[in-house]
C-alpha cells in the first residue's frame, strides 16, 4: 500500500511539496496504523482517514 500511495502522491503532488513522496506515504501509513489503535469505532477510524486525507490533498 505504502508504494502504491508514493507512487500517486508522486502523480499528484500535495501541499506538503517539501517532504518526498516516499516519506510522505511512510507517513500517512504510519498514521493509519495509529489511527486503528485509537479509534473507538469504525466510524471514527474513517472520519480521522477522510481527515488526514484532506490535510495531505490540502492546496492541489
């Protein structure tokens, strides 16, 4: 997934231009991992990935 997801954030950059896009999808991935610890439903756990996903796709 994490190659998969480097390879679209190197397709569409995001606004966080400044960090490659191997690192940023490092990231992201460690962050949903995260978020699957935290969440106490599914529910959350998908609004925190919408979340996170507008933060990364903020500014295209």
């Amino acid at each position: 997934m994490e190659t998969l997801l480097a390879d679209l954030l190197e397709l569409y950059p995001t606004a966080a231009s400044g960090i490659p896009p191997v690192r940023l999808a490092h990231l992201i991935t460690g962050a949903l991992r995260g978020f699957k610890t935290v969440a106490k439903s599914s529910d959350e756990l998908r609004h925190m990935i919408q979340d996170l996903l507008q933060i990364v796709s903020a500014g295209q």
